[in-house]
C-alpha cells in the first residue's frame, strides 16, 4: 500500500511537470517561434511587443482552454466509468456530445455569432442530458444498462439530426461546421469558465472518493458499507455531464480522452479513485493541450482538428488496451 501511495505521487508529480513542459511549448512554437525568456517576459510583465501580444492574447488563452477541457473530458470519463461499472463509458455516453453538436451547427446554420454558437452548443447538451434522463427513468430508478441504451439512442437520433442539417447547410458554412464536430479550440477565448469548473468540478468529486471505491466493487457491497447508491448516481451523473457540456461548448466535439485517459493513469496507479481522480485530470489536460499545440504546428501553416490527433492516439492506444485484457 504504502509502495502504491509512492509511485501515485510520483506520477501526479510527473504529470504536473509534463503540464508545465505542455504549456511551454504551445505558448513558444508556432508560425511565430517565441524563445523562453520573452515568453517569461510576455507572462511576467504587461509589457507590449508582438511577441508579448501573441502570447497572452493568442496562445495563452487557447493553452489553458485545452488544458481545462482535457481535464474536464478526462474527469467526466473517469466518473462514468467507475459509476457505470463499465470500461467502455466516456462523458459522451449519455449524448451530450451529440446534443451540443446539434445546438452548436443549429447556431452555426442559423448565422449567429461565437457567443450564440457556445450558447447554443451549451443548451443542446444539456438538454439531451435532461432528456436521457428523463427517457431512462423508467420505474423510478436509473441502472447502468438504461442509461447506456437511452444515451445511445438519444446520440444516434443527434447524428441524423447532423447529418440533415449538413445536407442543407450553404457551401460557405459546411466546413466551419465540419472543423467545429472534429475539435477546434482556435476560437476559444474566453477559457476562464472551463478551468474554473475543472477546479470546482474536482473538488466537488474528491469527498466521494471513498463511496466511489466501494461502488466500484459492486452495488450490493456498496450498500451494505452505508453508501447511498442513488444519491451517488443522481450527484455524480449530473456533474459529469455538466463537465462535459462545458468541455464540449469550449473546444467542440473531441473523442477518446474521456476514454483513454482514466484507463492508463488507472495501469500506472491503480482505482483509488482518491488518486485516480486528480492524475486523470492532470493527464487529460496535459494530452489535450499537447496535441493541440501539436494540431497547429505539425503541418503548419495548415491547422489540423484537435479531435483528429486525439483519435490517432487514442485508437491504437484502444486497441492495445484491449489485446492487454480480452475479457
């Protein structure tokens, strides 16, 4: 045990260094290459310059955009899947993502502004979320297996929606829209709401920490040891869809975070989610911030979806995950 407590610590120490090397590197690589001591210069003084403006006014706030989202996807993915006891749950998996796809390409159709297309994109998934919920009550109470089959229901009924308003969009908005369902934190300037909800979101989660671990072994342990299962689910469920909504509205529509995250911090320092939890945000923040700066420079001056690169990683990384485990 006390071996475990080690290596977590050392592997959150890590992933605070890999996110300091994350930062320094999208804030210094692009079509303008910044040294380190004028970004120092640009982050420590208010000091003009056009490498002082590229760096708080461009690079800063898309650095910290990706950094909040990846955090947020990473921590709504780790929830899900020790709540819903199922290996396979990401945040998407209650049709969030195709809900704020709807309201964010309705906007978009529609001609509206960024503010209005976040707007749109943050009410189309919550209310898919509501809707989900409201469809898999059922009896009274939620189980994994109706959650699971409502969200996907309700997401492939947000992909034909897609896919209609594609067909009738204009010529001039179709690839907007296309970039926006592939991850584009380019148009994230205001990134302050979804790093404070990662902060916020975080510290929410840790208190249940320990009733986390005991549903992980099984809802009948869990009730046995004094745990209030239904309370959990209805707390957890809802703050991980709010994680994810705002992650969504943010930088768009980006897979396999949530996904492949929770599942390698999980092999590197094992499902106390007491530990888990804050590796997995680190973590999450760190690749998506990562393969952001990575979306704009590798075939610069074309700049690629966010949301391609993270499923380049995240298939092969997928695949091994489950040639690993079979079961």
């Amino acid at each position: 045990m006390r071996g475990t407590r080690l290596r977590a610590r050392l592997v959150i120490a890590g992933l605070m260094a890999a996110a300091l090397a994350a930062f320094a590197w999208s804030l210094s690589a692009g079509a303008m290459p910044v040294s380190m001591q004028d970004m120092l210069a640009a982050l420590g003084s208010g000091e003009g310059g056009m490498e002082a403006d590229i760096v708080r006014q461009l690079r800063l706030p898309r650095a910290i955009a990706a950094f909040a989202c990846g955090g947020l996807l990473a921590l709504a993915g780790a929830l899900m899947q020790v709540l819903l006891r199922n290996p396979l749950a990401d945040p998407y998996v209650l049709g969030i993502s195709g809900g704020a796809a709807v309201g964010a390409l309705g906007a978009i159709l529609a001609g509206a502004t960024a503010g209005w297309i976040d707007g749109g994109a943050f009410i189309g998934a919550l209310g898919a979320t509501l809707l989900v919920f409201g469809l898999a009550h059922g009896d009274g109470s939620w189980t994994q297996t109706r959650l699971l089959l409502t969200g996907v229901i309700v997401a492939s009924g947000c992909g034909a929606a897609v896919a209609l308003m594609l067909s009738l969009a204009p010529e001039g908005r179709v690839k907007g829209m296309l970039f926006w369902l592939m991850g584009d934190a380019s148009s994230a300037s205001r990134p302050w709401p979804a790093l404070a909800l990662l902060g916020i979101g975080l510290l929410a989660a840790l208190p249940f920490a320990r009733e986390l671990n005991l549903l992980a072994r099984g809802e009948i342990t869990a009730r046995a040891l004094g745990v209030r299962v239904g309370r959990l689910r209805a707390l957890v469920y809802g703050l991980g869809a709010l994680l994810t909504a705002v992650a969504v509205t943010t930088v768009g529509s980006v897979g396999f975070v949530g996904l492949i995250v929770p599942h390698l911090v999980r092999l590197a320092i094992g499902n106390d989610q007491r530990l888990l939890l804050p590796a997995a945000t680190l973590a999450g923040g760190v690749l998506l911030c990562a393969a952001d700066t990575a979306a704009r420079t590798v075939v610069a001056p074309i700049q690629l979806p966010v949301g391609v690169l993270t499923a380049l990683i995240g298939v092969p990384v997928f695949l091994f995950l489950l040639a690993r485990h079979p079961r």
